[in-house]
C-alpha cells in the first residue's frame, strides 16, 4: 500500500510496530538517530524475569522488519503539518511526506551525576546500573572485578520519585532491575555480600515477587529499607553509605567495594524537540501526552500522529511490545478510515 | 571533670562490623529465614508481644544487624503457640525458626 508511515526511533517500540505494519501489508520508514536499531534494549546483557539475552530479542525485531526503509545515523530536522498531512525533513536531506507518524522515541537514562550526594562521576567505584549492564554484555570496565568483591551495594529510585530531582514518577522498571543484577553478581561473586537499598519494592509484574524470593532466599541478597542519603570514599578507594534502616529505626552504614546507581527512566530530550515541532503536548512528567491514558494511549490529539512505547512514560519491554502493536492496529484503523 | 552529663554511644549499626559466623550457620539450617520480607504480620498477631516486646520480625532484623543480645532478650517473651507461622504470608516455620534460633544462640551464651 502506497501509504507513507514515518516511525520516528528504532529501538522496540519502532521495530516492532514496523513489523506489525509490514505484515499488514504497509511499507513503513524508521528513523534513528543512532547507527544501530534496537535503542536502549541493544545496551542491554540480558532481560527480567528469564534472563532472556538483549541480543536475542533484538534480533528477532530486527529480522521482522528487514523490508523496510530503514535510515540510521539520521535525525529529524522539522516537521511541516501541512494541509492533511506531514512534510518530515530528515539530516540526510530525504524529505518525506506522510499522513501518518508514529513517535517511538523512547526515554532517556536519567543522569546519576545529578545526584551529587551519590558520587557518581566523583568516586571510582561509583557505577550506573546502564554500567553495570555494559560489563556483563563486554566484560569491559576496569572497576568490577580488578578488586575483590567482598560487598556490593544497588541503590534504588536514582532520579526516581525524586521531585528534587525533577521527577516524580516511578521509572517502574529498576526494582525489578536491580534484583536481576542482584542475582547476576551473586553469581558471578558468590562470596560478595550483596545490598539493596530500596525505599518500597514495585514487583508488580509477572514472576517478578518469584525473581524477589528467589534472589532473598536462594541468593543471599539482603534488602535494606531505607533511602541512601549519602555515599563517600575512604582512604583505600572503597565506599562508605550511610542510610537508615528504617525496619530497625536506626542509621545504619557500611563499607563497599562497588556502588551500583539504579538510574530512572527520564523523558527524552529529543522526543521533547521533535514533538515541538508539530507541536504536540507534554504531560505533567514532561513525557508526550497521550489523548487519554487509558483509552487512547497511542493516539496524541493531533490527527495522524501516533505514539508507543516510553516516549509517554516509563515501561517494561513487554508493556511497549504490547503497545507498538496496538499502535499498528491504530495506523492501520486510521488509514482505512480516510 | 564530670560535668553531670554524657554522650550517648552512636546508635549506628556498622555492617562491616557484624560477626555474620551464628547467622550463616542459622540460614542453614533455616534457609528461608532469608525470606522475610518485615511485613510485620507476625508481631500484629502476636499474642505475648504488646507485654513482652516479643517480635519475630525483629528478631529477624536484629540478629542480622548483630543485636544478638536484643534478640535473645526478645525470645523469651515467646510461648510457641505458632500463631506466627499461620499469618506468614511467605510460608515460614516461625515455631521451627524461633527453636533453632534459641538452640544456635543460647549455645553460644552457655
């Protein structure tokens, strides 16, 4: 069908809706910025609650949409609406017009820097759980491992449920997160004592009160109920937290040899600029505001601009798979509508 | 020179300096003593607990943050009478974890 879809991002969302327009008999067009598909998901070791490979995922997203017109290392320059539709100007000077553009623009990894109290960017053994990630898919990070790892320690809600920090909602996904990679460096130090400090455990989704169980009773991990309120290094490069307890009611701190930040899931900048373009709204969080958050989550109350995935709030793999499908059937009820 | 008062001693719980040794040999015989997640229904319905302070969450909590003593102290305002065991919404023997915690710990003290 001779029907122009501009899908803006190629990580889940975008390919998977690419996928689904392509068996419905669409040839969509998937913009990204970066010189390869599959967005945060392709940074990734391995996922919840299976501890299914990134890669493997990806793959597959990728092989469903080997059909379509895919541009990388390409951004959107403007967007000009014109009468009923859109005139979409790309960086490699194609310039596309289009009925339909559908926003899979994804989310930002919060800066853990900004949390200056945490230490992130100031002391060694300081690392993001993004970092952390990149060691197990590459083995490539001089601060895990070169020392022993007697005790490590995850930090959850960095530049989450934080109003200070600008962001109020829950990023969703860094409880569950942090018990996986939890899980992974029990395994991989089995002699490490392993701390999570948590404000509230969010294990709302399939098997994740099992990955929770799994990790306190046959891993060891302990979790520590209380916010860290601050992070310093002693004199042989270690980390000293201080929290409270707030089970015991008293501060508690101790000594470790890896910090690991579980950065929040933050709208995405670029998301924010291209939606200026058209111009479409944000909400409150500052993520693109659906036309309803329950009935119309994909559609933005602009006529042919639709959206999946976290580019209108923070959400699981499955949660945007789920979504980009649904926002397929969307375009494709759009289209036939016209 | 005394002048009449003090500070008090730091209420800080340093983890580098908890004797893990008692615990781990607990966990094993106990292994899903690591399972409590402090959701406190044992003490609600402890019956001995609003007069004795007795509380098995916090027994939990306090021998793996080294307050053994406070622990032990805790224990002995316990009856057994296992209703513990029948809230615990994680499915823990608490009758069978309070034994082995009083059999490991009061070992130690003879």
């Amino acid at each position: 069908m001779k029907e122009n879809i501009v899908i803006i991002g190629g990580g889940a969302a975008g390919l998977e809706a690419a996928g689904q327009l392509i068996r419905l008999g669409y040839s969509p067009i998937i913009v990204e910025k970066e010189d390869h598909l599959g967005g945060h998901l392709a940074e990734w070791h391995c996922l919840f609650p299976d501890m299914t490979p990134a890669s493997d995922i990806v793959g597959r997203l990728a092989g469903a949409v080997s059909d379509a017109n895919i541009f990388t290392n390409t951004e959107i320059l403007f967007i000009n609406h014109l009468k009923d539709s859109y005139n979409v100007m790309l960086s490699n000077g194609v310039s596309i017009i289009a009925r339909v553009i559908l926003f899979t623009t994804g989310f930002r990894l919060f800066d853990a820097a900004r949390k200056e109290e945490y230490g992130y960017g100031i002391y060694n053994q300081v690392i993001t759980n993004s970092d952390l990630e990149h060691w197990f898919r590459t083995g490539d990070d001089d601060r895990i491992g070169s020392v022993p790892m007697e005790a490590v320690g995850f930090v959850h809600c960095v530049g989450s449920r934080d109003e200070k920090a600008g962001n109020a909602q829950c990023s969703k996904v860094c409880c569950i997160t942090a018990v996986k990679q939890a899980i992974e460096m029990k395994k991989r130090f089995p002699d490490a004592m392993v701390y999570c400090f948590y404000m509230d455990l969010r294990m709302f989704g399939k098997k994740y009160e099992d990955f929770y169980i799994s990790a306190q009773r046959d891993y060891g991990v302990r979790f520590i109920r209380g916010r860290v309120s601050e992070v310093s290094e002693n004199i042989e490069g270690k980390v000293v937290v201080k929290a409270e307890d707030t089970l015991a009611g008293k501060p508690v701190r101790v000594t470790l040899d890896l910090l690991v930040l579980m950065a929040g899931m933050v709208c995405n900048p670029d998301s924010t600029k291209v939606a200026s373009m058209i111009p479409l709204q944000t909400d409150s969080d500052g993520f693109l505001k659906s036309k309803d958050n329950i009935l119309e989550i994909t559609s933005s109350s602009r006529k042919g601009i639709f959206y999946a995935g976290a580019c209108t709030g923070p959400k699981t793999v499955p949660e945007t798979l789920a979504e980009a499908r649904s926002a397929a059937l969307d375009i494709h009820n759009f289209i036939e509508s016209l | 020179m005394d002048f009449g008062f003090g500070i008090a001693p730091s209420s800080t719980i340093n983890l580098d300096k908890v004797d893990r040794s008692r615990f781990t040999r607990l966990h094993e015989l106990e292994p899903d003593v690591y399972k409590c997640m402090a959701c406190g229904s044992c003490s609600s319905t402890c019956p001995a607990g609003r007069f004795s302070g007795m509380s098995v969450r916090k027994v939990i909590l306090a021998l793996q943050r080294g307050k053994e003593k406070e622990a032990v102290r805790m224990l002995k305002g316990c009856m057994l009478c296992g209703k513990c065991s029948m809230v615990c919404p994680r499915g823990i023997n608490t009758r069978h974890l309070i034994l082995s915690i009083c059999r490991i710990y009061n070992e130690e003290q003879q």
